[in-house]
C-alpha cells in the first residue's frame, strides 16, 4: 500500500484532504531532506472527523466486547507482520535508529495486546446483598468521541498508547498526531482499516494548533489523551476541562539519575549511555541529569566520557546502523547545541563534545553527538530546561541525601533511577525521590503496558494516567445499579 501524504486524512473511512488547507513540511532528519508536504486541517476538517466519530458510535458502543477485542487480535497480526517496514517508516521520518524504531512499535504493540484483553479488562463487579434483598453491580460504559493528540518523538508507541484502549472499550476516536511524523500514524491507520474496524470509528485528522483547539473545544468530543511538552500538555488540560472534558495530559522530564559509590560501573555505564543517548535523548524518560555521590564519580565517569566519545552518530536509513541518529529539525539541534553553549559559558565543563559531529554521507542531516557537561548548577538552563538531545549532565554529591533533596527541586516528576548495590540506598531512593516512575539499575524505565504512564508533578495533569487499568477507566464511565426484587422468598437462599 502507498503511503499517500496528498490525501493523508481519514474520515468515516475514506482517504481524503482538503483544498486550500496551509502545509507544512515532513523531513527526513537523517538527510535533512524534506519527504513531502502535509496538508493541516483546522476546525472544518476536525469537526467532519468528530461527527464521523460521533455518527459511529451507537453501533460500536454496542458491539460485543469480545468483537471488538477481535478486531485488535487481528490489528495485533498485521503489525506483527508489518513490523520491519513500520519500523523503516519511523527511521525515515524521525531519524532513531533501526533497533529504536522496533522497540518504539514494539512498546505500543504491546498495548495493543492489553486491548486484546478487553473482554477481562472490562469485567464488571457484583455484590449481592448488599442489604437485605438488594443486589450492587458495576458495569463500565464508554464515553462516546475520544481524541489523542502526540507528539513526535514516539510515532508508533505512543499513539498506540491511546487508541487500542479507547476502541476497545467501546469508543469512538479521532487522533491527531505530530506533523513532524504524520507517515507512521498513516500506515497504523490503514493496517486498523484492513483489521476490520467500522468506517468512522478511528478518524484521523493533521494539523497544528488550530486543529487541536478544535478539538479542545467541539462539543462532541468526551476525553483528549495528550502527551508532548509541558506548557502545550497544561494548556490542553485547563482548556479541555474548561469544555467540559475528562482529559489526561502528560508533559516533559527531566529525569535525575543516581550512582552510588558502590555502583557496578560496567551496568551502570550501559544503562546510564541508553537513559542519556537512546533516542538521540528525545525522550520524556530520558536520563538527562547524573549525579554521581562520593569521589566526585571518579570510579564511573571515565568510562562514561569513552563510551561516549565511542558512540557513532550517522544515517539511519542505511544497513550499518549507527549508536545513533539524528534530532528532529535543524531549529531542535541548534537550540540544543546552544544551551551546552550557554552553560560552558557560564562555567560548566564539556568533556564529551558532540557539537562538531559531521556525518559524512549525509551533511545536511540534522546530527549532534553524545555529550557530557560536567559541573552543572542550578541556575544553569542547562539543568532548568528539558534539553530533549543527547546532553549528560553530571553533578556531583556527597552523599545521597543531598542527591534526593537535588532531584526533588525539579518541577517534572516522571522518572528517576538509581544504581547501587545496596538495598537500603535503593529503597530509600525509590521512596523519597518526587516522580512518578523508577529505576533500580534500570535508566529510567517506562513502564510496560499493564502498568500506568505514572508521571507526577508538571509531567502529568489529570488523574487517570494512560496504558493499564487506569487506561480503562478513563476511557469508561461506571455505572453502578442496586436492585432490589420483590419476590416471595427472595433473598432467603440459605433457609431453603
Ligand atoms: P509539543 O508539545 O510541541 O507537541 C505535541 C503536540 O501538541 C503535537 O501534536 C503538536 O501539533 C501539538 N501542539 C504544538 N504546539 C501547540 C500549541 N501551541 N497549541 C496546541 N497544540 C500544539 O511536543 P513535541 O515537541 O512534539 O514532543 C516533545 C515533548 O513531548 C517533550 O517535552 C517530551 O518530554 C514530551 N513527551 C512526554 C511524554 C510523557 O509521557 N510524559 C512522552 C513523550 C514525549
């Protein structure tokens, strides 16, 4: 199937666009070449998705359970057997690597596989006699019209975040994904077509601000699941509520790694290169900040700036693939580029200096190396800003309360991860540390999908997080019946 970017809106199940509708370019980071022009829509093209949605919904709201957790079963196959080319989509638009790509699909296609759990996943609960002849039930209902907003960094994973859930339990959905990577959401659409879902029950619409305003604002929208950086995650949620809307928006990190003295440096320098550099660091579980306690982080930190310096950088669309690959625009890398100028300027140490990396066979590629800034301080943008590149802060600490009390200045609260050998250090961390999803020599681990996205602080704002149980119960509503029978002998079974 072609990948068809003049007609990239779906809308009550068929391919279409819009005239006249502004554009906006769709790169490829690894050659800095543009692939092609996006149409945006706006409130027109969203408010034709919504009622698409909305016009679908009775009969999907009513369908079986277990015929809609089929239609994930099947959508579960065809990413299975699409997954090398979704993957090689993902590189083209977004520049991770290869294996990056992978794990970004693999990671949302297990949230499919919870989907397919549906038919438990919604199970009710029944108390009988709850009083004298009255019976208690809670059954789960489904909103109506969702909308998903994402943003670039995960194309596959965290669309796949929203969607399977939402459908499954009984909704209709309209998602509007990044422009910057509108190729990858195109093809997930058009394997959940071929899946066997109802025209008008996944709509998909582009765009940028206008079209997530309208989203925000049509009234026949129920829930927006969000996920992106933080001011646009805080104004999506006051202005969703203020329309009335139940709304889960997850925002940006800064994520503070820990290694104790006792740290085993060959596991701790692998897992704290994946935290910093996978992803090229865009990444909301990003390990961004190392502070290191004790011996200013002697026994670790050599080894950090060699494996680091060792990282190779270059074109993921390619069959040798690189440690690493490009950042998402030109504009993204010079901004963060200049806060590692800013904070050298201000006194902080550069001892691992990507800046400067060229990639030969792709010199308009949009690439920074792996990077390592020591002596960072507080006042520095460097350690304010989430950098989103592949920039190491190092600090370091005397002692792991001073390392708590450091990461618990930040205003994010996604995650944070600790590596030591010691149990007691690692409970403590675990649980004084202000964020919402840990490690314990693991560089920051987002959860699996049985598990919530649990970012707290300005990472998160809403109540129900996405992916697990609270992934249902935000795209359900409970209703709870009591019941009470007027029968002769009801309620004496244990006489009889
Ligand atoms: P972004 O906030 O720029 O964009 C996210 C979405 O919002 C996109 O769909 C975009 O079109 C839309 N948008 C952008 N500007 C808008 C505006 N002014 N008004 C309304 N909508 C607007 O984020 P991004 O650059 O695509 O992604 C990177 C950010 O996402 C980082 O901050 C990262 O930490 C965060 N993120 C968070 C999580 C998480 O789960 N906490 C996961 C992945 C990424």
């Amino acid at each position: 199937m072609t990948l068809n970017l003049s007609t990239p809106f779906f809308i009550g199940g068929e391919w279409t666009t819009f005239a006249g509708a502004p554009r906006s370019t769709v790169f490829n980071p690894s050659l800095g070449e543009p692939i092609g022009e996006l149409p945006l829509g706006g409130t027109a093209e969203v408010d034709a998705a919504v009622r698409a949605a909305h016009a679908a919904f009775p009969a999907w709201a009513d369908t079986p359970v277990v015929e809609r957790a089929r239609v994930m079963f099947k959508y579960r196959t065809l990413i299975e057997q699409h997954f090398d080319e979704i993957a090689r989509l993902i590189c083209k638009e977004h520049g991770k690597t290869y294996a990056e790509a992978r794990g970004d699909l693999y990671r949302g296609y297990e949230v499919v596989e919870l989907a397919c759990a549906a038919p438990t996943l919604l199970t009710g609960e029944l108390l009988p006699n709850i009083a004298r002849g009255i019976d208690g039930e809670l059954a789960r209902y489904p909103l109506g019209v969702c909308a998903g907003i994402t943003p670039f960094n995960f194309p596959a994973m965290i669309p796949l975040w929203m969607f399977p859930l939402a459908l499954v339990c009984g909704n209709t959905f309209v998602l509007k994904p990044s422009e910057r990577v509108p190729l990858t959401a195109i093809r997930l659409t058009q394997l959940l077509a071929e899946a066997g879902l109802p025209k008008g029950v996944f709509n998909l619409v582009h765009g940028g601000k206008e079209s997530v305003d309208a989203l925000l604002k049509h009234p026949l929208v129920k829930a927006v699941s969000f996920v992106g950086s933080t001011p646009i995650a805080r104004y999506v949620y006051t202005t969703g509520t203020a329309h009335g809307k139940r709304v889960q928006a997850n925002g940006g990190a800064k994520n503070y790694v820990v290694i104790m003295p006792d740290a085993d440096v060959d596991k701790t320098v692998e897992g704290v290169m994946n935290a910093a550099f996978g992803c090229a660091g865009e990444r909301c579980m990003a390990g961004s900040s190392v502070l290191t306690v004790g011996d200013r982080g002697r026994h670790v930190l050599p080894e950090l700036v060699k494996a680091a310096q060792a990282m190779t950088v270059g074109r993921t669309d390619v069959e040798a693939q690189p440690g690493m690959g490009a950042v998402i625009t030109a504009a993204h890398r010079d901004r963060v580029r200049s806060l590692v100028d800013d904070g050298e300027r201000a006194g902080a140490k550069v001892i691992a200096d990507g800046r400067g990396v060229k990639v030969k066979d792709a010199p308009n590629g949009f690439y920074l190396g792996a990077t390592i800034v020591e002596d960072v301080r507080t006042d520095m943008k460097l350690a304010q800003e989430e950098v989103f590149g592949p920039v190491l802060n190092v600090v370091h600490m005397s002692d792991l309360e001073q390392a708590i009390a450091l990461a618990n200045t930040s205003s994010f609260g996604n995650g944070a991860a600790i590596f030591t050998r010691s149990g007691a250090a690692a409970r403590e961390f675990k649980h004084r540390v202000k964020a919402g999803m840990i490690g314990v020599n693991v560089g920051v681990p987002a959860p699996m999908s049985m598990f919530p996205f649990s970012g707290w602080n300005e990472s998160f704002f809403g109540d129900l997080h996405m992916q697990g149980r609270a992934g249902v119960q935000f795209y359900t509503q409970p209703k709870v019946t009591t019941s009470r029978w007027f029968i002769e002998g009801e309620g004496d079974i244990w006489r009889k």
